[in-house]
C-alpha cells in the first residue's frame, strides 16, 4: 500500500495487489477488489486496473491497484481480491480474508458510541421538529378557540330558537284550534249577557240573572263566576264574586229579573272566555248542562301573535338554562377542536417514527430534505432504498413531475436509522405521495406504501401558509338505508352520519342518500323540499332534499310504494327493494352535471352492494361491512366489484380475513375503528346528567350520577362499585356472561345495572326469571330495566365504576367507547373492536404503547365464566383493594379520544386510494 501500513483513516490510499504471486496467477480475466468496512460491515466492488507504470511487470510480478478513500469512522478494513463476473476465481487469503492495517481512527467501542450520540442527535433533532410541530398546532388552535365557540353557541342558539318556535306555533295552532271548536255566544236571553261585548285587552262586564238561570231560586246570596280563557288554556286561581245589579232594565236594556254582574279585565291574548256560575258557597252550579258558557272574544290576536308571544315567555323562562347550554356548547366545540388538532398530531408522531421532513411544513417552489427510517418497515435490512414520488395525489397534469431516487444512508450512524433525500418541490402542486422501494425498477422486491394508502405530504403555499384547499377536496356520497337519528335500526345508521360530518368537517364535499321511508322521523329533517323526479326502471322517483344532522342528505321516493311499508327491514323482499333502491341511486348521480357528481359512493353492508357492481359511469366505489353476518353472497359479489372495502375494526378485518367472500379479494379489505359521536356522548356537555363533569372533575360528576340513578332504580346508597352493561340481549352479545357477571358481582359485593331487551321471547323469559332471583335476594344491589331509555343509558354510563361487554363476536362495538368517555371502566373480551380499544392495565401495556394508547381497561380472553371472572375479579379487586388510584385510572381514559377525527382521517386516505385505482 501507499501510504505504508498501518494506513491513516480520512484520507486516499493506494493497494497494490501482484496477481502473478497468488492463486488468481495465470488467468486473464479483470480484477476486482471487495472491500468490508468495519468487520464487512458496509461492502464495496472495486475495479482494480494494471499498475505497470508505477511497479515492473514481469517474471513473478504483475501489479494491479486500486485507489480507496478512507473513511474516519473505520476501525478495520478486510478485503478480497476477485475476478470480474459472476464465477470468477477469488483470493481471499486461503480463507482468512485480507486485512489492511488503519490508524487515526476511533476504536471499535469509540465508534459504536460515536453512532449511538449520533443517533440520539438525529432522534433528538426529530423530536425537536415534532414539538415545534405541536407547539405550531396549539397556537393555531388557541388562535381558532374563540371563533369556534361562538360559532358553535350561535349555531346552537339557531336550534334552541327553531324548536321554541316550532312549540310555541304549535301551541298557538292548538289553541286556535280549539277555539274554534267551541260553540260561543255573546249572550243567553234572559240568563246572561255581556255589556259590552268581550274585546281582547279591556274590560267588559257580565252580567248573570239569578232566577233566569239554572240556578233558579236555589241559590242564596251572591254568585261567583269561575273565569277561564281559550278553552279553559288558562283560567283565573279564585273566583270573582258578581255584585247587585240596579236598574238592569234601564242600564244595561235588559228584561225584569235578579241581575247579578262584575267587571272583568279580558286579557290581551284572550280569544275566548269561558264561565260559570256558582253560589257562593260552590254548591249550586250553573254549568250550561255540562259544556260550560263560551264568549268570543273580539279583537283577539292572530295566531301568529299568540305564537310571538308564547316564544317571548318561554325563551324569558329559559334563558337561564339557555346561557348554561351554549355555554357548555362552546366549551365543547373548543374541546372538540382541540381533540381533532391532537388526533392529527398523535398521526403525525406515529409517522414521524418512520418518515419526516425539514421543513415540517414543507412549501411549493422549494427543497424539502425527506428523512427515512425502514426499521419498522418492511425494507429493514434491505441494502439499497429507492423513494418514489409523484404529486398531487397522482393526478394527470403533474404526471411528467413523478420521481425515484436513492436514499443515502448516515455516514456517522453507520447506516442506521433514517436514511436521505433532498428533493425538489415544484412551484404549482399542493401534495406529495410516497413509496419506497428497495429496487431502482419498483417492479420487483420488497416495498413500503404504508399498507397501500402511500405516504401523503400536505405541501404549503408557501410562508407557512395551509395547503392548497381546493385541489385536495373531495366529493363523496354515502348511499345506505339507515341514517341516524331520522332511520336507525342498528350501528350503521351512527356510522354513516357520525362518519359523513367528520369528513365534512375536514373540509370535503358529502351528501347522503337513503329512501325515502315512511318511517322515517321527520323532527330532525331540516327543510325538505321535493327538488326533482326521474325515471328509473319504468318507475317515478320523486327527489327530496333536506338537512340532517348538519348533512346535506337526498332522499328518494320511488312511486311504487316500495319504502311505504312502516318498516326499514323485516320483510321477505328487503333485497327487492334495497336493489331497486341502489340503482335508482347510481342512476340518480349519473344524471348529475360532471361538476357535481361524486369522485366516490361509499355503500355499506348489504343493502347498498349492488351498487359495487352498478355502472358508476367512473365513480369509485368503497365498501364496508358493518357485520359478515348477514347477506355474505351479496357482501361476496360488492367485494369483487369495488375499489376499496373496509370493516369497522381492524381486528375485525384478520377475523373474517378467510372467510369465502373475503379472501378473493383481501388486499382490498382495510380494518378501521368506528368512533363515537362526540357532541352527543360528552359528560361536559350532557343535559341527562345532574352535573357535568370532565377529566378533572371526574369523582365528584360521577358521585353526582350514582346518587341520582341509586334513587331511580331503588338501590342501596352505599360505597360499593357499580358493572353495568347496556346492550342488545341476544347470543352475540354473550348473555350467558352477562348472567354470571350478575350473580359475581353482588356476591363480591358490587351493584349490577343492565338496560337491554331480548328481540327472542325465550330469552327475554330468561332475564325475567334473573331479575324476579336478584329481587328476592338482593333487592337493592341490582336492577334489571327490559326497554331502551336514551336519558337513562346516559345516566348508567355516567354512574357506573365498570361496563361491561363480554360479547362472543364485535366488528367494532361503540358501549366499550362511550363508557370510557364518561370515565366508565371497560371489562371486555378480547375480540373485534373490543380488542383494538381496550387495553388490560395488567397485561397490555406494551400492546398500548406500541399503538401510542395508554392500558384503560380488563381483558379475557375465553368465552367461558372463568375466562370473565379472570377479568372481573380483577377489576373489582383494584377498587376496593385502591380506590384512590382506580379514581385515577377512571380520570385518565376520559382523556382519550375515541371519536371520529382519526378514523375520517384514514377513510379520506381510502377514498384517495380509490381514485388511483
């Protein structure tokens, strides 16, 4: 070598190598050298070339060499000398390898702890971009905090001040109504009169002839008229005593007799006043045989008056409580915006672990450097990666701008953890999608596309400014057959509203479609208009739009009475008419201008699968199951036929992955959670319960919860835990368990709550004779209620220490989630959605971490009662055993989120995909 060994580190050095003298001597083909660094631990081919300028060639000497630059960070070079080609004989030193001496340079324990500093240096600098990144978004959110909580109380003053109305109208309307229904007159001859005649908001006196009534001479003394208003709407508290009238005859014109009158105040919204008359000592009557006496009043208000003034009085009456109400909805519109920034921003840290970018925010028109780490991917160990990128979530008019280029592994971290790219952001794009390869073809080997959604980059205007709004905003119509709360039957109906404004909060276009059923509960449509009607198989479909639920939905009214059954489902031609629908629907947005049609259709459950396979004319479809367990050909066909599908849980989706109508077509088949509604299951904001509550005041909100239900359920107010369960009585719901959980938990001591029915009559039975067992035996520690009560389920959640879901099979299950809002500790089986929200606080806390959760409930696994007294035993163990730390624990998973921001966030990432494909 030149220099002579040991040869100094961080700089050139030139080998030599005499082929004459070893075994490669005597063959003719090119030399290469193979260079390991650092016990082989980075590898290099080197072309080797004829030295005979520098050495003599000849006899024994035939001088090849190779100039290396020499690295600081090297500790030991071992080297080969080969033949070039895929067989080609190799020196390596009769198997011992070749080692090049080095100096200068750190030890091997110097450079590992060099690589480890280096690493902390390259971790510590994401995390330092990550909590500028979160610093960032808590200023935006405290910037955006007052806006959103006034818009939010105006929105909801908007609804107090609608409903108001639309009761005082209908009480005005009632009122007239009635009115109108009574026979009135402004006299009886020779009974009664009045002078003058009743006008709205002046006096008029009555006058009553004692001997020419009912009355006649029976009674003694003076008279009483008992005064009423509209029909007796309202009536005076105590009687008007009627005075001696003298000189009737020529005062008032009237006939002889004994008249008897007062003057009455007729009150300004009167239209009608009614009367009788009595003794003064209430035991004569003269009642008008039964119908009482009824005057119309002249002058009386309209309608519309009366209704002005019945909303005055109300909203006078309530604007205490109103003031309390949007105050509370502000403070929850600013919990909400907040919740949404850290579900973003929990996404931002997972993703960080494995792809960042200086700058974080990275703007059209400059370089971003992209930072890479494949060790939780599938590339770890893979000795070259290849990036691949294209913009705009790959649209046509930035195609030519798609990219690949290598990642440069760290020098000082001897290729560990993130690897490198600087690339070029043009000028006019708003989003940068990634792959990443380990081959420069992208054809072939291993590769990471972020379970096939890709890596999305929001690039920035520039300045910092957000990203490109327009370009990026989706159009989106759910097609389904339930819709909450105006068509609900099961979960599906909270999903596709609950679902629709998440992602129409993020700023997409959505609109829902569902028949037109005559069912449906029109209180919560707001405006419906019939705007339309086509033709679809030989049938007229009449076009309705309204708003639901702050969701702009169309419901369609085919004439042929299909939807005018008094039901949703229960009838042997539900796949008739759900198939009729489907298609109306498809052909309803295929007549749609290009502009207004949807880029997606997302249809759910079996219902809507036909439309998978309708001609969607170029709208992407995506599926999702709800539940396998109903219309699996149907389910099999949509599978086959959409872009994307997805189910509600991702331990869902491995559950049914092998079922026959999903395997075909698995790659399609994506798991995400459901999530609860958040402005409808909030403790802060809940008006069933008898004291809000959030995380801080968890304890005293939950105490205030269990004293009321003890009392409405007459159960024993003693410091004891409360189980509750709230659920459907069916086999899924593993009612065998729920009976067990019963009978262990007053027999460990405990309070047990169910709310629930049993569609089966035999099961119902069952639960009856459980209820008439735990009466007799402990009369005041549990309480069996066989109906659906929404104020009181409110109330259970709140009150209860632990909730109980033991089910045989859960897609997702939406109880565990909303007991867990209000502070309610999950005890669960592990299966479906159960298993990807509720995480054991003894066993699970490293399955928590790896999903960034915190461990917030008790597990077991088996589907016997051992396997639930395993985790019961437990849980009631922690609070009488800790109470102060199980208040803790209750107080911690109220902080976690489990509404709609993260999930809408990957389905936007779905329906992306679906428009690549």
């Amino acid at each position: 070598t030149h220099p002579m060994p040991p040869v100094p580190v961080a700089g050139p050095v030139w080998l030599f190598y005499n082929r004459a003298s070893g075994p490669l001597a005597g063959r003719s083909g090119p030399l290469q050298i193979k260079v390991g660094t650092n016990r082989w631990e980075a590898l290099d081919e080197l072309d080797m070339t004829p030295a005979g300028e520098v050495l003599p060639r000849g006899g024994s000497a035939d001088w090849y060499v190779v100039q290396m630059e020499l690295p600081y960070e090297l500790f030991q070079v071992d080297f080969v000398v080969q033949e070039a080609g895929p067989h080609g004989a190799v020196d390596n030193n009769r198997y011992n390898d070749y080692q090049l001496p080095v100096t200068g340079g750190p030890t091997e324990t110097q450079l590992l702890d060099m690589r480890v500093a280096a690493l902390q240096a390259q971790d510590a600098q994401r995390r330092s971009l990550l909590e500028a990144e979160r610093m960032a978004m808590m200023a935006a959110m405290e910037s955006m905090a007052a806006k959103v909580a006034e818009e939010a109380r105006v929105a909801e003053a908007r609804k107090i001040e609608a409903a108001r109305r639309v009761e005082a109208q209908a009480r005005a309307k009632a009122a007239a109504a009635a009115t109108i229904t009574v026979p009135t007159a402004n006299e009886l001859p020779g009974v009664w009169t009045w002078r003058p005649a009743p006008k709205a908001g002046e006096k008029s006196t009555l006058v009553y002839n004692k001997h020419g009534g009912r009355l006649g001479g029976s009674a003694n003394g003076s008279l009483l008229v008992h005064l009423g208003f509209n029909t007796w709407a309202t009536s005076l508290a105590q009687p008007i005593e009627l005075g001696r009238v003298q000189n009737a005859q020529q005062q008032y014109s009237l006939p002889a007799g004994e008249w008897w009158g007062a003057a009455i105040d007729i009150p300004a919204d009167a239209r009608m006043v009614d009367f009788v008359i009595s003794d003064r000592d209430k035991r004569t009557w003269d009642n008008n045989r039964g119908q009482d006496y009824h005057t119309a009043v002249a002058g009386a208000k309209t309608p519309e008056d009366v209704s002005e003034e019945i909303y005055a009085a109300m909203a006078a009456a309530g604007a205490q409580e109103d003031q309390e109400r949007l105050d509370r909805k502000g403070m929850q519109a600013i919990k909400q915006l907040y919740r949404k920034a850290e579900a973003r921003f929990k996404r931002l840290a997972l993703r960080h672990q494995t792809l960042f970018t200086v700058p974080s925010r990275p703007a059209a028109g400059q370089q971003l450097e992209l930072h890479y780490n494949p060790e939780l991917t599938p590339l770890r160990g893979r000795p070259e990666i290849f990036v691949w990128g294209c913009w705009d979530r790959g649209s046509a008019q930035q195609r030519d701008k798609a990219f690949c280029m290598p990642l440069m592994p760290s020098r000082e971290t001897g290729g560990l953890g993130f690897q490198t790219a600087v690339i070029d952001v043009p000028a006019d794009v708003w989003g940068l999608d990634l792959t990443f390869t380990d081959s420069a073809d992208g054809m072939s080997g291993f590769v990471d596309n972020n379970g096939g959604l890709d890596y999305h980059l929001a690039i920035t205007k520039g300045g910092g400014d957000p990203p490109g709004g327009a370009a990026a905003t989706l159009n989106v119509a759910h097609i389904a057959v339930e819709m909450a709360p105006i068509a609900k039957v099961g979960g599906m109906g909270d999903v596709v509203t609950a679902l629709g404004r998440a992602v129409q909060d993020d700023g997409h276009r959505v609109e829902v479609i569902i028949p037109k059923f005559d069912t449906m509960n029109y209180e919560y449509i707001e405006n419906i208009q019939h705007t339309d009607t086509f033709r679809y198989n030989n049938t007229e479909i009449k076009v309705w739009k309204g708003i639901v639920e702050d969701l702009p939905t169309t419901f369609l009214e085919p004439q042929n009475g299909f939807f005018w059954v008094g039901c949703i489902y229960g009838r042997n031609d539900d796949h008739t008419r759900f198939g009729f629908f489907c298609g109306a629907a498809v052909e309803y947005l295929s007549r749609l201008p290009n502009n207004e049609r949807p880029q997606v259709i997302h249809c759910h459950d079996w219902p809507t699968a036909p439309v998978a396979w309708s001609d969607r004319r170029g709208m992407r479809a995506v599926f999702t199951i709800h539940n396998l367990s109903y219309g699996a050909d149907l389910i099999a066909r949509a599978m086959g036929a959409c872009e994307v599908a997805t189910t509600v849980s991702p331990t869902y989706a491995s559950e049914i992955a092998g079922s026959g109508c999903i395997a075909p077509h698995l790659s399609k088949l994506h798991g995400i959670r459901n999530g609860i509604d958040a402005d409808v299951w909030d403790p802060e904001g809940d008006g069933f319960l008898p004291m809000p509550y959030g995380q801080d005041t968890c304890t005293q909100g939950k105490e205030a919860a269990r004293k009321l239900l003890r009392q409405k359920l007459n159960l024993a107010d003693v410091n004891v835990p409360i189980v509750a369960c709230v659920t459907r009585l069916v086999a899924q719901k593993g009612i065998h368990l729920i009976k067990h959980a019963a009978w262990r938990t007053v027999e460990r001591g405990g309070q047990f709550v169910l709310l629930g029915s049993a569609p089966d009559q035999r099961v119902q039975g069952e639960f009856n004779q459980l209820k008439e067992q735990l009466q007799r035996q402990y009369h005041d520690r549990a309480s069996l209620v066989f109906l659906y009560d929404e104020p009181l389920s409110h109330l259970i959640y709140a009150a209860s220490d632990f909730f109980l879901v033991p089910s045989m099979f859960e897609p997702c299950g939406l109880t565990q989630m909303i007991a867990m809002a209000y502070g309610s500790v999950p005890v669960v089986r592990r299966t479906g959605g159960l298993a990807d929200t509720v995480f054991d606080v003894d066993y699970d806390t490293q399955r928590a971490s790896d999903v960034a959760m915190a461990p917030n409930g008790y597990v077991f696994e088996s589907t016997d009662t051992a396997g639930l007294d395993s985790a019961l035993n437990r849980a009631l163990a922690a609070w009488f055993q800790d109470l102060e730390n199980f208040r803790r624990l209750q107080a911690s998973i109220m902080r976690q989120d489990w509404s709609w921001h993260s999930p809408a966030l990957d389905y936007v990432e779905l329906y992306h995909k679906s428009m690549r494909m």
